[in-house]
C-alpha cells in the first residue's frame, strides 16, 4: 500500500542566537531596521514537509512515494534517502536551480526570524501524479501553490483518497481555492492557527467542513488534537514527552501517523492517539528526521501510553 507524498523537500539551516530579539529590535525603529545576530550554533537538517512525512511513515512501517523537485545540492539528501530506504523514483532534479532552503534563527524565547527560498520546489507542478503505483492513499502538503492545485485536481481525478494539509502555504490560497481543496479532498489537516484562518476564509465552521469531506483534524500542540466528523468530535489527548528539544517537524510527524491509521483501517480514536504519540517521540530530539524507532517499539510506547495494543 503505497502512500504519494506531495510537497517539499528541503534543507534547514536553524541558528541559535543566545539572547532575545526583543532587547535588540525596537518597536519605535522597526521602519528602519538594520540588525545583526551572533550566532554560535548552527546545524542543518533534512527537512521540508514531503521528506518529514516520509522519513515518519517509513519509520512506522509505511511505504511513501515523494513527489517533489530538487536542485543541483540534492546529493546529500538523497544518500541519505537512500540510507532509510525512501523511494525517490518521483523526485525530480533541476540543475539549474537549488534545493528549497530554510534558513531559522531563534532566540532564548524560541521565536524565530526564518528566510525561506523555494528553489526548485516552484518546478513541483511538472511532476504528474503517478497511476501505475497502486497508490491507496495521498497527501498534498506545502509546495507551490500551481502544484497544490494540480496534484489535488489530479489525485481527485484518479480516485486517490488524500489528506489536505495547506499548511505555510496558507497565504497562497483565499476562501474559494481553499472551499475547492476541501470539497476534492477525503480530509484535512490543519494545526489551530491555520484552522482559524481556512474558517475566516471560507465563512465554515468546523462541522460544515467536516461535512463536506471526511474527517477535519485540528492540531492543538500540548493540548491534543480535535478530530472531526460527521458523527461528532473526537478529542485526542496529549502524550507527555520526556524532553521539549525542538518541536520544528511535529505537525509533519502527526500526518505520517494519520496516513499509517488510515491505511490500516484504524478507528479515529486510535488513529489519533498513534498521531500524539509520534509527536511527542519527534519533540524530544532535536532535527526533523533523526528520531528512531521499530514499529515493535512504536507499539509497545502505545501500549504504555494508552493501556492498549492498537495492532
């Protein structure tokens, strides 16, 4: 059963500046800002929505598809895609053009100054949804926004059920493309800020969203999630985790999850549990993909968690 990823693929540059950017922007001089951060730690990670998604699904025993375009600097990602056994047969790579790049600063009080080029990211939209690879399941994430359109049109088409996840594409789309995503889609994904934004948008309210698809989940960050449906609500509870390192890639952590529940045919209660759960394992280590586990060790921190075997 295999699972399309659509979205980014990027390397994350994150730097950490030891004090706060409050004592050093001022509010009555921000027309004219001119500042600079000494920054004695830097790392660089694998990243973008797409390869989060992957790198989780695999580690919970799924088999993803990326869909995405890189550039010139791919190499190291895809040895490393390699090394976790991830499929790259729909990953394309243009010479002329870098791999999408994030570059984050953060301070003391973890807010973040993030410069963000797409690269070839913008080139997605050349890249057909696959029909000849038994595809039972899709996601479209963040990724340009001609892409997010096509790859949501053409899963459609094919009959793919797909998760929605507008994600910080959110600015690209108003209230009609997001009702169009929304009627196309099987579900969406949204933390609650973006869900705040898709209701002003489109003048829904989170029963009539899920009311035009099947499933409309809301991420709460420590406070769960809210998953609804039809039938009702239901609220899944947090999973304390043992450390807060980083939580840059949780939200992408949650969806390899709900695409594994739904694949298996898991109920919604379960479903989101196996998503909480996931999260509060990737918050823990610092990086969006070097968090690891078997899916026999998945299953027993279930069992801990929960007081049930899910499987």
């Amino acid at each position: 059963m295999t699972a399309l990823i659509c979205g980014s693929l990027a390397y994350d540059t994150v730097m950490v500046f030891n004090g706060r950017f409050k004592d050093h922007i001022l509010p009555d001089r921000i027309h004219m800002l001119s500042v600079s951060f000494f920054v004695p730690e830097m790392r660089r990670n694998y990243g973008g929505c797409a390869g989060n998604i992957a790198y989780n699904l695999k580690l919970l025993g799924g088999d993803p598809l990326v869909a995405a375009a890189v550039g010139q600097d791919f190499d190291p990602y895809a040895t490393w895609m390699a090394k976790q056994g991830l499929a790259m047969d729909c990953v394309v790579r243009h010479e002329d053009a870098y791999t999408a790049q994030a570059y984050i600063t953060t301070d003391l009080d973890d807010n973040q100054i993030t410069a963000f080029h797409p690269g070839a990211m913008e080139r997605s939209k050349d890249i057909p949804v696959p029909r000849d690879r038994g595809l039972n399941i899709g996601l479209v994430g963040p990724d340009g926004r001609d892409s997010m359109i096509l790859h949501s049109q053409q899963l459609a088409d094919a009959g793919v059920p797909f998760i929605f996840d507008p994600g910080q594409a959110m600015p690209l789309f108003g209230g009609q493309d997001l009702e169009q995503f929304i009627d196309q889609a099987t579900w969406v994904v949204v933390n609650d800020y973006e869900g705040q934004l898709v209701q002003e948008r489109t003048g829904l309210t989170p029963e009539q969203i899920a009311g035009r698809c099947q499933a409309y989940i809301v991420t709460r960050g420590g406070e769960g999630s809210l998953i609804h449906t039809r039938d009702g609500v239901t609220e899944i509870p947090p999973v304390k985790a043992e450390t807060i390192a980083d939580p840059t890639g949780c939200g992408d952590s949650y969806r390899a999850a709900l695409i594994a529940g739904l694949q298996a045919g898991r109920d919604w209660a379960t479903t989101g549990r196996m998503a909480s759960l996931i999260g509060a394992i990737k918050i823990a280590h610092r990086g969006t993909q070097t968090h690891h586990f078997t899916p026999e060790e998945f299953a027993e921190r279930f069992r801990t968690a929960f007081g049930y075997d899910y499987r």
